[in-house]
C-alpha cells in the first residue's frame, strides 16, 4: 500500500520503521525552518496592514476600544464594529519593536500552528505518518493564496487548536473540560471574523459525536447529549465577550455579503487562470491523501469535518479568501481518522519511507526557495526590492512627504491610506484605508468607484477639496486627469508620485518630464527592472499617462525580445492604445506589425483583436476571439466578443452574456450588455436586475446612463428610474 502498510518481514520491518523515524524527524526540522523563514519576509509590504497598525496604536495611546472612525475625513465619527481588535493591538506592539517585530510574529504563529497538528499526531496514532505531513504541507501551499500577516491567521490557528483539541476530547463527558477552548474563542473573536466558525465546528462534531454513540449504543446517549450541548452554549456564550456583544455577529454575517464588498475586495473574487488550475490539482492531490488515509484506517473520518471541509471547498470556488480555511481542514481529516480508528496502524513499509523522502524533499526544495538568492521569491531578493521602493505602497512618496512637512488632507487609493496611516498621517487627513468594515454601504461604493473609475477623480477632488493627492503604482491613470486639471506633480518617483495644487506649497518646485524620465531611466540602470512585472506595466503606463507616450513606447519596445512574448506585456500594450490617456495610431499600427510578426497568436490575441475591431475591421476582430478557448477568455476580450455578438445578434450573445467566470464582477459593460442580451430574449426582469447593476459600476458612463434611462422609460420601472436618478446626483457631472 502506498505510505502506510503491513510488513510481512521483521527485519525489514525495523529497518523501515528506524529510516520512517528518521525522515520524520528531518521533515519536522525543514517545515518548521521553512515556516519560520518564510515568515521573515517582508511582511508589512501589505496594503492591507497599516491601518491595523494605526487603530491598535490609537487603542493603545487612548486606552479605548476603537468605536469611531478617526482616521478617514469622509468617515469621521461613523460607528464601527472593530473586528479585530486583539490583533491590532498585537501587530502594533510587534511593529513597534522595528521590522523584526511582525516578521516574528508570523513566524511564531505559523511554527505553532504546525507545531500543533504534529503534537496532534501523538494522540491520533499518526505520530510518523507521511499522510499527515504531506497533508500539513498541501496546507502551507493553500496558505499561499493570501497574504502571511493578516488576522486572517488567527482564524487558521483558530480551526486547527479547536479541531485537534475536539479530536482529543471526543469521548469526554464533561463540557467543563472544554474551558481553554473558552478562551481561545474569545480571543478568536476579538481577531477576526473568522470566529462563527468556531460555534459552527463544535456544534456539527458534538453532533457526529452523539448519532456515533446512539448507533454504538442502539439508544439515546443523553449523556452525550448534555455534555455536547454544554460545549456548544460555552463556546458561542464565549462569542458575546467583546465590547460588542452580540452585534459582533454583524460584519460576518451581513456586511460580507454586500455587493460593493464582493465587487471591491480582492479576496472576495474567485481564482483565476493558471492559479485556478493549480488549486484544483492542489484540492485533487489533498483529496488522494485523504482517501488514502481513510482506506488504510478502515474507513474512518471524521465526517463533520468532512462537511464542513466541503463546504469551504464550495465557497473557495468563488471567493479566494476560503482556500486557506479549506486547506487547514487537510491535516485535521487526516487526524480524524487516526483518532476514529479501532485499530492502529503502527508499521510501516518501504512504501511510508519513500512517502517520507517525497514530502522531505519537498520541504528542503521549499526552504531552499526561500534563502537562496537566485530565486526572484527568495527573502534577500524581496527586501532589497522593498529597499529599492518597489512596492504597491507608496514608500518613496510618504518619505519625502515627511521629511518636507507635508501636511493637510491627502487623497489617494484605499490602498495607500493605510500605509499613510501607519507612517503618521492618522488625525484625519487620509481619503480612505482598505478597512471597508468601518464604512457604510455608499461609502464603500464611493471609494470603489474612484478605484475602478479613475476619471472620476476630478469630481471627488471638487468634493473633497484635498490639498495633496498621493499616486501609488494602482493610480497610473490618475496623472492624466490630475494634468488636466491644473494639479502640478511636486515628487516623482517610478512607483509613487506627490501632486498639489497650483497655489499651494510654492516653495516645492514642479517636477519638469525632463526630471521624470531620468529618474525612472536611474531606477532601471541603478536596480534592472522591478521582479514584479505588474509593477513595471503599472510604471510605462503612468509614464504615459504623464504626457510621456513617445518615452513610455520606447520603454516598453526596447525591453528584451523574451519579453515581447510575455502575456504582461501584451495587456500593457492594449492599456496603452486603447485606455485614456490612448497613445496615437502611429505607435498603436507599431506594435499591431510586431504583434503580426510575432508570431505568438495566444499571446497577442486579444490585442490584435482590439486593434482590428478599432480599424473597423470586425470580422478580422471576431474570427481572432473565437481562436481563443472560452476558459480561457479575460474580462476584456469577454467583453469585446460580447459586444460583437450582440451587435450580430448572435444567439450566443445570452450565453456569454450569462457567464460570470470571464467577466470581473465590477465591469459595468459586461452588466449592459446582459441587460440587452437578455432584453433581446424577451426577459425583462432580467434585463432590469442587469440594469441596475450596470448603473451601480458606471454611473459616470454618460452613454450607458443613457440606455439605462430609456430602458427604464420604455418598461415603466420606477426603481431603476430612482437608481439612476441618485447615480446622477452623486457621480453626475
């Protein structure tokens, strides 16, 4: 049998059972030293943290649990249901020891965690099992799909404490032995929301627990029954401490499920592309090992893990934030069937040898990763690239800021706001942070908007009224609207920019386009391109967007030949020619003849098509759409070979129309032209729900407004006729 098995021979028997303890005494060294290196790679580089940082540290110095909104000027004094306080108050003790702090952190939660399920196996007869250590390690890989450091870790922790201790307490028959997990759950819920999972876990395993004993018992176990009713009603009653009490359980099981978050959020979209794939065969290997493990226990498993591992897998499917959660439910199904099982399986074979080797060897791979030098994801190559300014955040920015007494209300992307925060600007000058659980539903949509919809920046600095604006990597549109509206550029570097308006802060001189294009060649000699190709395409289109389109086309025709066959660089040159601020005909015809002579039709497709379709050349246009698999269809080419179909009237028009795994949630194109598809097919109500939907993503698309206003005119529907009204209001010219 594979991993685990009978050995018919004694000696071999020792002789396998002396290299299996030893193998996995090697695996427990290399994950424990994998986990605990990668947890010191630059951990804060994360959108996602610094306003932590800035409510713990405004807990600590007030001694108060945050209860308002201090830090974001639209936002002030709105109510909030901090969700995480006990972690923000940690991370901010850890950041505030220096750049060691978090990273410790990370790693000391992760080796626990591990270290957890190994000590798990002592109890579960699984104490050298190659299952269970390749099951831990699919779980590290599920970890992947999120960043190290968010509260989110709390929840992991949370899943494996709970699942290893109800696994070791499965034949208790006192609740009151249940108290550390009392605790745990209140630390739980004051980390992250997460914590309903915790209620969920003991309810369906003390449930398993008595239909096992009325089957085994042939009557009531009402015993059972009291003692994991108690267990229950300890851990949720433990829910309720928290400055909040019972509307704690808002956030998870309301605010989560607004569109505006599912439509705004990274972590709220499914997975795509190649990392689909990936965590299929991931989910498929796992599901191997699980099986595996089952059949060598005679079929034992604990099946409310098993139903709620199946559940997570589901919602993973749509929302990339519960691949972690799934995962960490790997190594605790195969403990349950240890600890489920009447007989143990002690021995083992060549087979659990070479399971050991694979696993070892994997984990070496994985260690070498990450401290070797010459892998682009190894740590030395991360820090010096955070040294260098690469970085989503706007480091190079919020430096000169600082040293040069920047002060006044800034606006930005959520995503800079809480590094802003972070680094000291947190008395209310920043825009917004990624914090959305502090905002109600309109405000949420507002800071969507201007993430998705740069050309409404304008507006909301008529609105706002900020004295600076902060361009992060994510705004490489916003300088063409901030030209056109008389902001002069004050900082420059090719990650981060500083603009300001005319009158203000004269004594900074403006930064000249001759003074942009030497630092950004001064990067690029000093430091070669960023490793984050993402990064660059983000950099040569904020060059053009600062009215630089001949230097952005010579830095993008001029990168090496290798490059001309990446996909980045191919969506590079379709925002380029076809997004505002567009680059003129003669460099979009130039790169249409590199894309013919070429010669890589997948790579290029969707931007020949885009070139064809803009010539009036449709045909050409459709025929090239229709070569490319539609799994493999993006949002913009979906959306172009919808538009085709429609304009045809194609019956396949609805078909695509309806697809929601090519289209980005907040493509309001993608929702008109639903609309209209399913018009055509004489589905009003549909066609209604798509309207409003449409006018919720673009209400600054005045030609879509409207359609929308006709439409609504035409069916007599006066609930998309008031949507459209106040989208006019608010985001109207």
């Amino acid at each position: 049998m594979w991993f685990d098995g009978a050995v018919p021979n004694g000696s071999d028997a020792s002789l396998a059972e002396r290299l299996n303890g030893k193998l996995h005494r090697l695996f427990v060294l290399l994950i424990i030293a994998y986990v605990v290196a990668s947890g010191f790679q630059p951990v804060m580089n994360n959108v996602d943290l610094g306003w932590h940082v800035a409510q713990g540290r405004w807990m600590v110095e007030h001694a108060a649990i945050y209860r308002h909104d201090v830090l974001n000027y639209p936002n002030l004094g709105h109510p909030v249901i901090d969700e995480y306080p006990l972690f923000q108050v940690i991370l901010y003790l850890a950041w505030n020891l220096g750049w060691w702090g978090p990273c410790l952190l990370t790693a000391l939660a992760y080796a626990a965690l591990v270290g957890m399920l190994l000590r798990a196996a002592r109890f579960c007869n699984l104490r050298t099992s190659a299952l269970l250590a390749a099951a831990i390690g699919f779980m590290l890989l599920f970890f992947q799909v999120a960043t190290p450091l968010r509260p989110h870790v709390v929840t992991y922790l949370g899943i494996v404490v709970l699942g290893t201790f109800l696994l070791r307490h499965r034949a208790t028959t006192t609740w009151t032995a249940f108290w550390p997990v009392a605790l745990l759950q209140i630390a739980w819920t004051n980390s992250h929301s997460g914590f309903v999972i915790g209620p969920a876990m003991a309810a369906l395993f003390g449930a398993e627990m008595i239909v096992r004993h009325a089957i085994r018992n042939h009557a009531m176990p009402w015993l059972t029954l009291k003692t994991w009713l108690g267990v229950f009603l300890l851990i949720l009653l433990a829910c309720i401490v928290n400055p909040y009490g019972v509307a704690r359980f808002y956030p998870p099981f309301y605010q989560d499920q607004l569109e505006s978050i599912r439509a705004y959020v990274g972590e709220m979209e499914p997975l795509g592309g190649g990392l689909a794939t990936l965590y299929g065969i991931l989910t498929l290997a796992s599901a191997i090992v699980i099986l595996i493990a089952v059949f060598r226990r005679g079929g034992a498993i604990s099946l409310s893990f098993l139903l709620l591992a199946f559940l997570f897998y589901l919602e993973a499917l749509s929302l990339k934030k519960a691949w972690p959660i799934f995962g960490s439910f790997v190594p605790l199904l195969v403990l349950s069937t240890g600890a489920f099982s009447s007989s143990a399986v002690s021995r083992k074979d060549a087979a659990s040898v070479f399971g050991y080797f694979v696993v070892g060897a994997l984990a070496a791979m994985a260690l070498v990763v990450e401290l070797d030098a010459a892998w682009p994801t190894s740590l030395q190559v991360q820090w010096g690239e955070l040294d260098r300014g690469r970085s989503e955040l706007s480091l190079d920015a919020t430096a000169w800021m600082k040293a040069h007494g920047v002060e006044g209300r800034l606006f930005h992307r959520c995503e800079d706001g809480g590094w802003l925060q972070q680094e000291g600007f947190d008395q209310g000058e920043t825009f917004s942070d990624t914090g959305f659980g502090k905002y109600d539903e309109a405000f949420i949509h507002e800071v969507g908007l201007v993430n998705e919809r740069p050309a409404l920046v304008p507006r909301y600095l008529r609105a706002y009224q900020p004295e600076y604006v902060v361009c992060g990597t994510f705004c490489y549109q916003w300088p063409f609207y901030l030209r056109q509206n008389g902001w002069r550029l004050i900082f420059y570097s090719p990650n981060s920019s500083v603009w300001t308006r005319p009158e203000t802060r004269t004594d900074l001189p403006t930064i000249r386009d001759e003074e942009i294009m030497t630092a950004f060649d001064r990067d690029v000699a000093s430091y070669g391109r960023p490793v984050d190709t993402r990064l660059y395409g983000r950099n040569l289109i904020a060059l053009n967007s600062l009215g630089l389109e001949d230097f952005a086309f010579a830095q993008l025709t001029a990168l090496p030949k290798d490059d001309h066959h990446a996909a980045w660089y191919w969506e590079a040159a379709r925002f380029l020619c076809f997004a505002e601020p567009a680059f003129s005909p003669a460099h979009r015809d130039k790169l249409r003849r590199e894309a013919d002579e070429l010669h890589d039709d997948a790579v290029t497709a969707e931007f020949r098509a885009y070139c064809e379709n803009a010539s009036g050349d449709t045909d050409g246009a459709l025929r090239i759409l229709e070569t490319v698999p539609k799994n493999n269809l993006g949002n913009y080419a979906a959306e172009l070979l919808l538009k085709m179909d429609l304009d045809r009237k194609l019956p396949e028009a609805l078909e695509l129309a309806r697809r929601t795994d090519c289209f980005d949630l907040r493509n309001g194109r993608h929702w008109q032209y639903l609309a209209q598809a399913e018009e055509e097919a004489g589905h009003p109500e549909a066609a209604t729900r798509a309207w409003k939907k449409a006018v919720f993503y673009y209400p600054d698309d005045a030609t879509l407004m409207e359609s929308a206003a006709a439409f609504a005119k035409k069916m007599g529907d006066a609930s998309l006729s008031s949507a459209i009204q106040e989208s006019a209001r608010v985001y109207g010219k």
